[in-house]
C-alpha cells in the first residue's frame, strides 16, 4: 500500500483547507503505517476513529465555505461527503468490532476516495474561491 502526498497541484487556494487536506493524507498514512503486512497495531482503532472525527470537522468547513462562495455544486458536494462518512463509520465499526479482515479493503477505499475526491471535486471548486476573492 503506498502512502498518500499532498502536493501544490492539489491546492484549491484556500490554505485552511489545504492544510486540512495535508492533516486527511498524514491520517491516512498513519494508519497505513500501522496496518502492515496484514499485521495490524492495536492502536488502529484509535487512529480510525481520530480519522473519522477530522473528516467530519474538514467537511463541515468545507461545506461553510462553498455555501459562503455560493458553489452550485454544494448539494452534489455534500452528498459525496456523506456517503464517505457512512462507508468509513462502517469499516470503524467492524474494525473496533475485531473484524481485521476488512482493514485492506477499508485502506484501499480510504485512499482512493481521498486521492480522487481532493484531485477532481475540491479543484473543482477553486475556480469559484478565485472569482470571489
Ligand atoms: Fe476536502
Ligand atoms: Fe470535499
């Protein structure tokens, strides 16, 4: 499993929400860091579960802002956003329930949901940050 970076060209110009996203992808790493070769650190749960917390707060922020922006997206955007933290509430689940199995598939999911959603649906809304500032 290869760790995430953030790079400039994921940059939607906002450097709260950039940080933000820097903070997704190091959470991210951590836990891949802690899940390998099919072992996995007891301290997974936790990482989970502080993962899940900051994508709440993160969306939440992002979401205030592209109302404050008025994105016509913002509705597309937040359900995206939603079924995130449902499939992660339920991969949290299973994991805090001893079910090991599912940390592979639940690392593949979380890292190919944030590599797409930061790299095409938040730019997307960075032509609109830039027109307002
Ligand atoms: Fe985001
Ligand atoms: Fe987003």
């Amino acid at each position: 499993m290869s760790f995430l970076q953030w790079t400039e060209d994921l940059s939607v110009d906002n450097i709260v929400i950039d940080n933000q996203h820097r903070e997704l992808f190091d959470l991210t790493n951590n836990l891949i860091h802690e899940c390998k070769d099919d072992k996995c650190s007891p301290l997974i749960g936790e990482t989970l579960s502080d993962l899940l917390k900051y994508a709440k707060k993160h969306f939440k922020e992002e979401e205030k802002l592209l109302r404050e922006i008025k994105y016509p997206k913002l509705e597309e955007h937040e359900k995206m956003h939603i079924d995130f933290i449902f499939k992660i509430a339920m991969f949290c689940k299973d994991v805090l329930n001893g079910k090991s199995s599912v940390v592979e598939e639940m690392i593949a999911y979380l890292t190919d949901w944030l590599i797409n959603h930061t790299s095409s649906a938040d730019l997307d809304f960075k032509n609109y940050i830039n027109q307002v500032a």
